[in-house]
C-alpha cells in the first residue's frame, strides 16, 4: 500500500493487487503505452493523455510529471514511511546531511553550487543524465557546502560521493 499526493493536496492510496491497481479501494482502470523513455500516451474513461516525466527525486520519492501540459508533483510514502509519519517521526528527521551520492550511473551536465555555498532542503545542487533523463538532485537537507567531488562531464557510478557538506 502507498499514500500519494498531488501537487501537496489531500492523499490518497494505492495498491497493486494481482487483479490490477486499486485507488482508495476502488479499481483503475488505465490503458498506458510507452512512447519514448520520458514520455507515455494514457487513456482513461474515454480520454485521452499525454504524459511527460520532467523530474524524478529519488531521495524525495517524488516525481514531476507533464499531463496535457499541465505539471503536476506526485509524492509517494510506502508504508515505513507512513509509519516513521504515525510515530511522530520522518525518514529525515534529526540526521545531519554529510554528502550527496549518486543515486544511479550516470553523466554530471550541471552544477548548480560551489565550495562554501549555503544550501537549504530542496535546492538542486546537481543534474545527473541518466538513461536519457535528467535527475535533478537536491540537497536533502540545509547545509555548506565543503567539497564538490564531480564536475560537468563526468560519468559517475552508483552510491560516489558528489559533494560533501561541513
């Protein structure tokens, strides 16, 4: 099961069972083809979509998606997260930002900060290219920056350090 949220408005949840997706226990019934890495054609009673992923935030569990030209961001909580929520803490909470990591291989094409640059929760700091998208990585929390470890150009692996925090 998953809570969601579009764009900060009221959750709502979700489930994959074997007879297909349900939302808030109700069955969705979607047609989806894949178009090209980024975008997806949907139709949906009767309607027609056309879906575009312009961001993904892995740390954040959120994506940034273009429907019909309207941009929508869609935050996703699993169940440990609901449960870090009901015990009054979160995934984030009380952990000091030490560094940033590659979260899959990829390409440097930007870089938004440099040493000593003050970051709060939510800047983008870096853009990782990877299988033909580009992931905006944003600091996980406020900090300094102390060390970028990468720059534009370089291709980096999973889990490398990209930039160290004081």
């Amino acid at each position: 099961m998953f809570q969601t949220s579009v764009n900060d408005r009221d959750p709502f949840k979700i489930e994959f069972t074997p007879q297909g997706p349900t939302l808030n226990d109700s069955p969705f019934e979607w047609d989806l083809v894949r178009l090209s890495d980024r975008t997806f054609h949907i139709i949906r009673n009767n309607q027609s979509y056309t879906a575009e992923l312009i961001s993904l935030e892995t740390d954040a569990k959120a994506v940034t998606l273009k429907i019909n030209q309207a941009l929508y961001r869609v935050q996703l909580k699993d169940r440990f997260d609901l449960l870090l929520e009901q015990m009054g803490m979160s995934s984030a909470a009380g952990s000091k930002v030490n560094d940033i990591k590659a979260p899959m291989p990829g390409l440097i094409v930007g870089v938004s900060v440099e040493p000593g640059t003050t970051v709060q929760k939510g800047d983008i700091v870096v853009i990782l290219e990877a299988m033909k998208m580009e992931n905006a990585i944003k600091a996980p929390g406020d900090a300094t920056v102390r060390t970028i470890r990468v720059g534009k150009g370089d291709r980096v692996e999973k889990n490398q350090v990209l930039i160290e925090f004081e």
